[in-house]
C-alpha cells in the first residue's frame, strides 16, 4: 500500500511539473501597463517617441494632424502632417517631423483640388490652433501571442471598453501661420466646365469624335462611330469650342498624343471627362505625365517575368473569400492591383469581401505578409514591406567611417521594414535601425558569448526577455522567451 501511495504522489507531482511547465506557453499574453507619448517642439519641428513595455515587434499607427471645419458643414474634418503604420521599436526613439504651417496648407489645397475635380469642393471656415498626435495599437496583431482582436492583451493601459487596443492622444497649441481660409486658388478643372483655348492632359484614353451628334441612317451613324479615333492616356487637347447638347457639354479639340503628334480634330463629350485627373497644360505637367508613362512601360516590362500561385483558399458563404499567394520576386503597386484583379474575377460567385495575402519565396504564411490587395469592397493596394526600390536604397547607404561595424542585416518584417547595423563605437556596442522613409533609431546594447554563437540584449533589458542572435549562415535572428520571432538577412559577404 504505502509503495501504491509513492507511486501515486510521483504521478501528481509529474502532472503538477507538466502543468507548470506548459501553462506559460498556452496562457501566453502580452502585458502593457505604460503607453505615453513624449513630445516637444523645436521651432517648426515636432520630436515625437513612444514609452512604453510593448514588444518592439508591436505595429502601431501613428499620425499627426490638424482638423478644420468647411462652410455650411458643422462636421470636423482633418488634414495630416503625417501618418504610417509602423512598430513600436521604431517609435521607441526620437523621430522629428515637420509641421511647418505651409507643409499642412499645402496638404490641405492638394484635398481641395482633388475633391473640386470630382464635383464635391468646398470653402474653409475656420482651422485649428491645436495639433493632434495620436498613436494607436490595433487589433488584429501579426504577433499571434496577443490572440484573435488582442484578446490576450492585457495591462492598466489596455482599454477596458469597445476595441481592445492601447492609445495615447495628446493635443499641442500651435497656431497655423497665415491661415488659408476660403476657395482654394487653383484653377477649376470640372469636366463640363472647360475653357476656350485652354490645353488640357488626359489621365485615361479618351473617344475623339467627328461630329458631336452623329444623325441619319443606321449606316450613317454607323460610319461615323467607326471613324472615332481615341486619345491615349497622357495625350493633350486644346478646346477651341463648345456647344451644349441636351445640357451636356461638348467640346471641339483639336487633339495631339503623348508625343505631341496631331490626332486631328473632333468632339469629346464632357461625359467622357468625368472621374478623370484632368491637368491643365504647362510643360511641367507635361514632363510629369511623361514621366508616369515611362514608369508604366517598365512596370509593363516587369509583368512579363513575374509568376505567383495560390497556395491557400478560404471562403465563408458568399461573403469572404480569403487568398494566400506565393510571389516569385517583389513586384510593383501596378503588377499587384493587375494580379488582385485577375484573381477575383477567377472565381464567379460575387463576394462581398475578398482578401488577398501576398508572400515571397521563403515567407511564412501567416506570419505576415509581404503586401495586401483586399476588396473591402474597394480595391486597396498595400505593400507592408520593403519594396524592390527601398531594399536597394538601404542596401547600397554608406557605413559611417567612425564605426566598428560588426554586421548589417535587411529586416524585411511586415511595417518594419528596415536595415540593421551592430557596430562599436568609444567603447560601447549599438544597434540602429535605419527605416525605408531615411529616419533611424540607435539604442545601446550589450554582447554575451553562448559557446561559439554570439547573442545581444538591450542594455535596459526587455520585459519579454528579447535578445538577438547570429546563426551559422550569419542571418540576425530575433528570438523571445517563446522562441524565434523574425530572422533578417545578412546584407554583403
């Protein structure tokens, strides 16, 4: 009996142990009881940084704006300084940005003419003196420790009601300078309002026609639609008259393509017009257009060596539908909104949402993706992490002379996006992440030798025990108390 007893009490201590053990892991959270924005203005400069025991891998949203209300509208409306979705590591350093009065005046025309374009303009009638930074940290996180809507989040800053999230606000007193009030001075580019001898571009291919109301027999109206010649995008025109059918503006153009080769003469309805980025003339506008033309030939180009496949497929109903898909190389905005659209019209049950995960080769799924194309309902196209372009630019910034670099690494995480660089310099040991948008941040670390394989830790020390370490293949890994987090690729031999 009493050997029956012993054999029992060592299986209840096992199972203690076994419980003790695994519960860390299956009742993992995410604790955060400090989240406070620091701020101070230099001049016309805003230094912004975040204090807070969030994990560095925690992607917040930060933007710094000024609100202002519209003629006749009791609504309250904002322009941006700025805005991007970013990681708390980033924000745990000193950033400065500009809130020069003009910089936001600027902003704020460009929203006056975009809107006047499409019919909706409006009069300004009084700005705010305050500037308004904020710093959220959404649901739905890309670390799955902080569970489905942050349902593991937990914390005294952690919102208690609504959306499970952490946020700081905070309101500073800086008058604009000079404020603009009223219409915006730009000129007014509505489509049924276009000047007599005024040249202007078109941002889509546009129908030239010969004559503004073909009329007779089926056969002659016919011959008249066949003689229709269309105006490439970029293409120019200059309005040399106009004439209203059924209150319908036309016009009588002579028209020219991207080249400034004449089309010929002919009528464009101002139907024809509507929704697009009409500009009026000039050879700047011009040299732009051409510019974006250029870009889209090459982006053309890019297309022909580019392969994806889906890899998953996920649907609710008529709904949802949900896309994993493996990229071949990292492609442009253009490519992805071409490849989004090609993919929804696969399948022919309408959705009332699609989503659509891009990867490329060797990306976990589900550990972020590299860029989005999600109809929700309407098409927005998301690169989270490094494009092509900013990879290279990172890649080729030139090491500061006075440093002992030990290794730069290209961190290609979802928001963060960013070069990493070891290095000594008067005696102590950094680590600074230089970010795609040119800023950076530098904190002191501290070395510790685990038989051959080299580790870093923050010299403050991290409440979710983060450290950093070099593997065999020279690769920077970043690892927690629960394991591998993120591994960024060694950047040269």
């Amino acid at each position: 009996m009493k050997n029956i007893m012993i054999h029992h009490s060592t299986i209840a201590l096992l199972i203690i142990l076994t419980v003790t053990y695994i519960a860390p892991t299956a009742h993992a959270q995410v604790v955060c009881n400090k989240f406070r924005l620091l701020t101070s203005v230099e001049g016309s400069t805003l230094v912004l940084s975040v204090d807070t025991d969030l994990p560095d891998s925690t992607v917040v949203m930060v933007s710094v704006s000024r609100s202002y209300l519209e003629k006749g509208n009791p609504a309250k409306y904002s322009v941006d300084y700025f805005s991007e979705e970013s990681t708390v590591g980033k924000w745990k350093s000193k950033h400065r940005i500009s809130i020069a009065s003009e910089k936001w005046k600027t902003a704020l025309r460009t929203k006056q003419e975009r809107m006047s374009r499409i019919g909706l303009g409006f009069n300004v009638a009084s700005i705010s003196d305050k500037i308004t930074v904020s710093m959220v940290v959404p649901i739905n996180q890309p670390d799955t420790k902080f569970g489905n809507q942050n349902s593991k989040l937990t914390g005294k800053a952690v919102r208690t009601t609504g959306l499970r999230v952490v946020e700081d606000e905070t309101e500073i007193n800086y008058p604009l300078g000079s404020p603009f009030v009223g219409r915006p001075r730009i000129p007014r580019l509505n489509p049924r309002k276009l000047e007599n001898g005024q040249v202007y571009i078109v941002s889509e291919q546009t129908p030239l026609m010969p004559t503004h109301s073909p009329t007779g027999t089926f056969e002659e109206v016919m011959g008249a639609i066949q003689q229709m010649k269309q105006i490439p995008k970029g293409g120019i025109f200059e309005v040399i008259e106009t004439i209203k059918k059924r209150n319908r503006p036309w016009y009588k153009v002579i028209a020219f393509n991207q080249n400034k080769q004449r089309i010929g003469t002919g009528w464009i309805n101002s139907v024809a017009l509507v929704g697009q980025e009409l500009k009026a003339y000039n050879e700047d506008t011009y040299a732009e257009s051409q510019k974006q033309a250029t870009t889209e030939a090459l982006g053309r180009k890019q297309k022909e060596d580019v392969t994806y496949e889906i890899i998953n497929t996920n649907t609710f109903l008529d709904y949802k539908r949900s896309l994993d898909v493996r990229l071949n190389k990292k492609v442009s905005e253009g490519i992805l909104r071409t490849i989004a659209l090609k993919l929804k019209a696969q399948d022919p049950r309408n959705y009332e949402r699609t989503f659509i995960c891009y990867y490329l080769p060797n990306m976990e799924v589900g550990a972020g993706a590299w860029a989005t194309t999600h109809f929700n309902p309407d098409l927005e196209v998301r690169i989270l992490g490094l494009t092509a372009e900013q990879e290279e630019a990172l890649k080729k910034q030139p090491d500061d002379p006075s440093r002992e670099v030990i290794g730069s690494w290209l961190d290609e995480s979802p928001y963060l996006g960013c070069k990493v660089t070891i290095f000594r310099q008067n005696g102590k040991l950094f680590m600074e992440n230089t970010y795609k948008d040119g800023s950076s941040g530098k904190k002191e670390i501290v070395e510790k030798l685990s038989g051959k394989v080299r580790t870093f830790r923050r010299k403050e020390g991290s409440s979710v025990g983060e450290f950093y370490l070099i593997d065999k293949q020279d690769n920077l890994q970043l690892w927690d108390e629960e394991g591998i987090i993120t591994t960024a690729k060694k950047i040269g031999g």
